[in-house]
C-alpha cells in the first residue's frame, strides 16, 4: 500500500512520522505529491496535485481519500489503531467536511516547509523516489 502525502506538510510529515512509528509490519511505503511517482499515483485516481486537499492510499488498481483513507490506514496498523473504524459510524459527508476544512487551513495551522522531507536512513527504502 502506498500513502500518497504532501511533503511540504508539516502535519503530513507528522503523519507518516506515525506511521513509520506504528507500522511495524511495514505494509505502507510512501511517495510525495511533489515527486514522480506521487503525481503518477495523483492521476491515476484523477487527482491533480494543484489545490490538494487529501491523503491518497493506493492499493493496487483500488485508491481511497480523505477519511476513508485514514480509516483504512489505521485498521492496517492492527490494535489500538483499528479501533478508529468507530469514527466510521459518521456519516462520510461529515467526516470528510471537517477534514477538507483541516486539509485547507493545514499549511496555516500546522505550517509549510519548503524542503521535502528526508526520510530516516533505516527507513529510506520505503519512500519512492
């Protein structure tokens, strides 16, 4: 499975920080939007990376964005992680309306770097590109 992020990010950063930590399995790797590879995945789902307001989990030809990205992403991470399939009781419309509201302030709230992020070395092989 690869979780498509915002490298620019600092909250996504966060969040692949956590899942790097958590995913002890190691079932997800991990491509920037502003990498080739990222872009390619982008498209495939009829994204496009300008005014990106979600995550992308890719898994195989099947994709998923916004909640339902994070919902599957945790369940993958196993106990106590799964147990967030409890958010999915609410309704999709208004999860995924709080999160576009987060996604479109993150940079505002969480801030922005302009360098990518480099991933731990030990890490390093589960980043594309």
């Amino acid at each position: 499975m690869i979780v498509v992020f915002d490298a620019q990010c600092l909250l996504c950063n966060g969040w692949v920080q956590f899942l790097l930590k958590h995913d002890h399995r190691g079932v997800f790797r991990f491509a920037a939007i502003q990498g080739t590879t990222g872009q390619a995945l982008l498209h495939q789902a009829g994204l496009q990376v300008e005014g990106l307001q979600t995550l992308l989990l890719v898994d195989g030809r099947r994709s998923w964005q916004h909640t339902a990205a994070i919902l599957r992403i945790l369940h993958h991470l196993g106990w106590p992680w799964r147990a967030a399939w409890l958010g999915g009781l609410v309704p999709a419309f208004l999860r995924d309306a709080l999160y576009r509201l987060l996604a479109r302030h993150r940079y505002w709230i969480f801030g922005r770097t302009e360098s990518c992020m480099v991933p731990p070395s030990d890490m390093a092989i589960r980043f594309l590109d």
